[in-house]
C-alpha cells in the first residue's frame, strides 16, 4: 500500500525540526523557527545523545487559502487544488481545513470512503444528510465523526440564514481499510474544558467522547492566562498534533499564536502554557505510522 | 499528452465521481472498472502512467492485482486513494506522478 510507504519513510511529511528535550530552549525564537521549517530535513543536533523530539511547526499565515465566496477555507495539509509536497499529512492526520461557511450555503451530495472524518465546530451551526438516514445538527460544543469505510454519501450545510458557521474538519487516515460506514456525533459540556483538557474522542465507543477507527484522542481545553497543564501521551509511538484556536500558548517551549499548529512527536509528555485569557487549543493524539 | 490513469474500485458511483473528477483536468485521462478481471483486459490494452485503487477491494484482490501489474510492467506506479472525493485526489495523483513506482514487493500491504 503505496501511502504506508510513505508514512513509514516520512511520518511527518514535511520538514522536521529535531532536538532534545534539554535543548528545546534553543528553539523558541519564532523566526529561527520559520527559518528552519522551510528545510527538508534537520539533522540531530551534533552530541545530543539523548532521544530527540521531533517538532514541526506550521504557522497560521503558511496555511493553503482558498476564497470561493461562500466557503472561505485554510488548509494546513494539502487538500483540493492546494498541493504543497512538504504538506501532506502529520503521521496519519491527513487534513486539517479551518472553514467559514456563508448563511444557507454549504457542500451538496458527495461521496468520502476510507477516511476517519472529524468535524467540529467552532461557531453556528451546521446541517448534516447522509445516505443511512441520519440527518444531524452539530453546534459548538459538538463533535461528529464519520468512518466512511466502504463508501458513504452526505451532505453538509450551514443551517442557519443569519450567521456564519465556522467548524474545523479534520482527516485522519483508518487503522482499517473497507469498514462498515458509521456516522456518530457526540455534545459536549464545554465547560469540562475550563483549565482543563476535555476528551472529546478515542478509539474506545465506552471512553468520553466520540470514537473512531484509528488509535487517536483528540482533546480541546480552554485555559486562563498563565494556566499551565500537562499532557501526557496515550501511546509512546504517537505523535501530537496541537492547533490553538483562540489566544496565544507555548508548547513545548514554543511560542504559538492563533490557528498556529505544532506538530510533536518522539515524546511522552507535552507541556503547555496560556499566554492569553480565554486561550483554546485542541491536541490531536494520533499514529505516525499506518498499520 | 495525457497522463493516463487506471481507476479500479467496487462503488459503482464513486468510482463515476473519481473518474469523473480526473477527467475534469485536461491533462489526465481516466478509464476506470469495478472488476479485476477487466482492470486486467485494460490494462494489458492501454499504457497506463498510473492506476488507483479506490474502496472496497480485498486485500487479496490487492495484492493479486498489484503483483500482476508489477509484473507486466514495473515502473507502474500504484497507489491507494482515500477519500473517495475531490479532496485528496488531485494531490494523491500529483504525488504518485512525481515519484518513481515502488515495486509491490517493498509495499506493506495492510
């Protein structure tokens, strides 16, 4: 299977920032940072004899940008007819798209198969149809899964005519390939998440949240500034991926602003602090290999 | 000229999207089939730079089908599409043409 090739050659496929944890220090000017991601490939730091961490760091302002009038959409990751090489997945998060979505307009029947597709949104609400009967409504606080497997068709509209719907949609590649097409979606108390990170999805149907068919947890908190947590990694052989969706963090020593996203791997424990009020992020646990 | 792709799958509207899909772009030329048997016929008939492999086809059909076209011709690239729609296709196929092919024995097939 030609993509587990790749994702073996290259979890990341993309550039990798590589240093010790005891060096992460070394790593925190943002501008050395934007310098060093446009190079393919870092080599370990000379002496480091320690394991490294790889990070990859993907700003808010390098994302691909389409404008199609009544979808306006930021891809981190390749996606349509935005193809960078140097984007293509973080181990098996494959699309990672930030969408505004005009009053009453959305996207008409399509097909998605073998793809473990997560929406969330972020603001209004969206109108979701598919071909097994279920018609859905998600709003903020909400989270919808689709394992897509053999084939599945749907829709998806913002419902409402007086306001926008804002909503991240996210791709990750199946554990499996051909399952049965399942379609979930869960509400969330989102005040679980102040000063806190809520898990809001697992490979588990009995663990909070949503489930999938991917060895994944996803987690969103929404801190005070200054708040500092932990996050501690589910599998050692995953990766994080963390997007902030509101204010300002550092991660990993590294400073990230507002839809900046940083993608870590090579580690047990991840640190983050809130450098602004009302400050939101969300971590995306996931493989670096498929299979 | 045309770059040509192969598309085998077993959803018979999906597989009419993705075909339908590539054939929107002016550079790519698709043919596509949901049986193994005649993905064979076709590709023993044309020259393909390309052959995508939608949902739904076994793991045995996979490896059988890979080995084949491998055989027959070794710098045939293969890969597996997801997604089923436009989303990832374009670049999918953008990669796979830029690459040099992998034989199907160095492939770890799920």
């Amino acid at each position: 299977m030609k993509i587990k090739h790749s994702l073996k050659k290259d979890t990341t496929g993309t550039g990798i920032l590589s240093a010790t944890s005891e060096s992460n220090n070394l790593l925190n000017n943002n501008d050395e940072l934007k310098k060093i991601e446009a190079m393919r490939h870092i080599p370990n730091m000379e002496g480091v004899t320690t394991p490294e961490v790889n990070f990859l760091l993907h700003k808010a302002n390098s994302r691909g940008h389409v404008d199609h009038g009544w979808l306006e959409s930021y891809h981190t990751f390749s996606f349509a007819n935005y193809y960078n090489p140097e984007r293509m997945h973080f181990g098996v998060l494959r699309v990672l798209n930030d969408d505004r979505v005009d009053p009453g307009k959305g996207f008409g029947r399509h097909p998605h198969d073998n793809m473990e597709i997560i929406s969330i949104p972020l603001e209004g609400d969206l109108k979701h149809e598919d071909n097994m009967g279920n018609i859905a409504i998600i709003k903020h606080g909400d989270i919808q899964v689709m394992s897509a497997g053999t084939g599945i068709f749907h829709s998806e509209y913002n419902k409402n005519e007086d306001q926008q719907a804002k909503f991240l949609q996210i791709w990750l590649f199946p554990r499996t390939k051909n399952v049965a097409p399942r379609y979930d979606q869960a509400s969330l108390n989102i005040n679980d998440r102040r000063n806190n990170l809520q898990q809001i999805l697992s490979p588990d149907s009995n663990d909070a949240g949503v489930w999938i068919n991917q060895d994944a947890w996803f987690h969103i908190g929404q801190f005070d500034n200054d708040f500092k947590i932990d996050y501690n990694l589910k599998k050692s052989t995953n990766g994080v991926y963390a997007f902030v969706i509101k204010g300002n963090f550092s991660i990993a020593g590294i400073e990230l602003n507002q839809r900046d996203g940083l993608g870590i791997s090579n580690t047990k424990k991840i640190s983050l602090k809130a450098n602004s009020a009302d400050a939101e992020v969300l971590l995306m646990e996931v493989p670096m290999t498929l299979g | 000229m045309k770059k040509q792709i192969l598309v085998i799958g077993r959803h018979g509207e999906i597989l009419q999207t993705v075909l339908r899909l590539i054939n929107a772009n002016e550079q790519w030329e698709a043919k596509g089939t949901l049986e193994d048997a005649e993905a064979i016929r076709i590709f023993d008939r044309f020259s393909f730079d390309l052959i995508l492999l939608t949902n739904g086809i076994s793991e045995h059909c996979e490896n059988s089908l890979r080995l084949y076209f491998t055989d027959k011709r070794p710098t045939v690239n293969i890969v597996q599409h997801y997604g089923g729609g436009s989303g990832l296709l374009t670049t999918e196929i953008l990669q796979a043409l830029s690459e040099p092919a992998v034989s199907a024995s160095s492939h770890q097939i799920k």
